[in-house]
C-alpha cells in the first residue's frame, strides 16, 4: 500500500522504511493479528464506500464479490452506517459469513444477476461497489438505478480490461461509473484510529481470515487464490 513493493521495497519484509507523510499514528491494544489486516482492507473500503460511491444513510448497496476481504469490510462498515446490504458469492456455502458480516441480502452470483437484483431492490439499487472487475461490470451497471453509481474498485476477476467497450452500449443511462485506486492521501484521510477503536469494543465486525509466518509465504499465496481464507490473510514476521 502506499506504494510499498513497487516504488519502494519492502512489501515482504521484516523491517521497511516509509515516508512519514504515509504514516498514521494507532494507539490500541488490538492483537497484531488484527491489527495487520485492518490499513489496506479498511482504507480500500471506507474510501471507496463514502469518496467514490458517497453513501448515504438508508441507501441500498450491491457489493459484488462479497467474499473478498474488502467485501466483508465494506459490508461491516456499510451496515454501521445505516446502509441496507445485498452482497454476492459464486459459492453458496458462504451466505452464512457474508449475513454475519452484514448482508442483509445474499444474491448467488451466476455472472448474470440483473434482473434477480432489479426484481429484489424494486428497480435497483443506489449504489454498486463492484470487486470482481470487468468480467460482471457490464452486469453490474444493469443493477444500478437512474442516478445511482457503480465504483470498480478490484479486480479479482483476473481481467484487466475489456474486449470491446462501446459505453452507449454499457453504460445505462443516467447511471454513473466511477473508480477507486486508493493513493496513499486517500489512506491520510482515512479515520483509521476511529475505525480500530469501533472494532476493539466490538461496534465494527472486521473478517480476519488465515495467518501465516513470513517463511509460509508461497502458502498464504496458495491459500489466496484458492480463494479459501474467509476473510483477510495476514503475514507476521
């Protein structure tokens, strides 16, 4: 995050040197093991949660791939903040962890959800937070409302673009489609001290999934894209 691993070192790394303006100040007592999964998972999340998709209390929110450790946090932050909650999951086994991490809503995702969701959410919802990629984006704009907004946020999908793109044709009208990268000012903005504090007396749920030692890093790379952590994988040294 920040960066770190590409313009700078130390993306596996036992001790790494970071600029100051990058660095935010957490006091709390919460186990490293929680702790290390919070920074990318929450700032990914709430940013794109009230900066790109500017949620609002009572709106109704489409987190597709909701299974992701974003997902799971956007969901716990999403509920905390009076928002109704549909989420998807290619596998129905998952519909209990994603109802206990705050989907009021489970939708099986078949990559065509559309007409379920429109049928579900009288006519679709507000917002769409979309963390599949352009593999359902298409699908994932027909589930927006007029006036609502759908921000492509991940990519898990494993495609990074289209094979054709004519935005007349994808876009619905009145729909808008907007992204979130993350920079390290938007993780400066993010109110992260508030956020540990909500999960240390237990008012924000956050999914921690498996965790590894440093030397069990080929590992926790296998457990990811084997998709089987069940929420975010941590790495301690």
């Amino acid at each position: 995050m920040g960066g770190m691993g590409r313009q700078f070192d130390g993306g596996y790394a036992e001790y790494t040197c970071v600029p100051a303006k990058q660095v935010q100040l957490i006091k709390t007592e919460l186990a490293w093991e929680t702790l290390g999964a919070i920074p990318e998972m929450l700032q990914t999340s709430w940013g794109s949660l009230f900066k790109s998709l500017r949620l609002e209390k009572g709106e109704r929110l489409l987190i597709r791939g909701g299974t992701t450790s974003v997902g799971l946090a956007a969901a716990a932050i999403a509920k905390n903040h009076g928002a109704f909650i549909a989420a998807t999951t290619r596998n129905p086994e998952r519909n209990k962890l994603l109802l206990a991490s705050g989907a009021d809503q489970v939708f099986i995702d078949t990559g065509s959800i559309a007409e379920q969701v429109r049928e579900v959410c009288a006519g679709g919802v507000d917002k769409v937070l979309e963390l599949v990629g352009t593999t359902t984006l298409k699908d994932s704009l027909l589930c927006a409302k007029q006036r609502g907004i759908v921000c492509m946020t991940g990519i898990v999908g494993n495609k990074w673009s289209f094979d054709d793109f004519a935005p007349m044709e994808v876009i619905p009208t009145a729909v808008s489609l907007t992204t979130y990268a993350g920079e390290s000012e938007d993780f400066m903005r993010t109110p992260l001290e508030v956020l540990v504090e909500q999960i240390a007396t237990g008012t924000l749920h956050v999914q921690v999934g498996k965790v590894f030692r440093l030397d069990e890093i080929v590992e926790a790379h296998r457990c990811m894209e084997e998709n089987k952590a069940g929420g975010k994988i941590v790495v301690l040294t």
